[in-house]
C-alpha cells in the first residue's frame, strides 16, 4: 500500500483506489483480502468503514 498508509494510519475504499490506481470494487477486494489475512482491521459500520494495519 505504500508509505502513506503509514503516514495516516487508515484507509478508506476511496483512498486505497485512488493509492493503487484500480476501481472502488478493486480496492474492496484487496482490502477485504487483507482484512482476512489479519494483515489489517476493518473498524466502523456502513459508509464510516475504514481500515487500519494491527
């Protein structure tokens, strides 16, 4: 994801799109894949969800 991830701490859909140049549904997946993997965690519900590294 690169060195702003760090930098901010989290990431919402739209961010991790705009970071890796792909479509929102693109973005969903690789975050979703991360989440899975316990690499990062999914926190708030609905349109607030955003994702942080543990």
């Amino acid at each position: 994801m690169g060195h702003k991830w760090v930098i901010n701490g989290s990431m919402r859909q739209k961010r991790g799109a705009s970071l890796l140049k792909v479509s929102k549904d693109t973005s969903l997946g690789e975050l979703s894949k991360l989440s899975s993997l316990g690499l990062i965690d999914k926190k708030g519900v609905g349109r607030g969800i955003y994702y942080v590294i543990k």
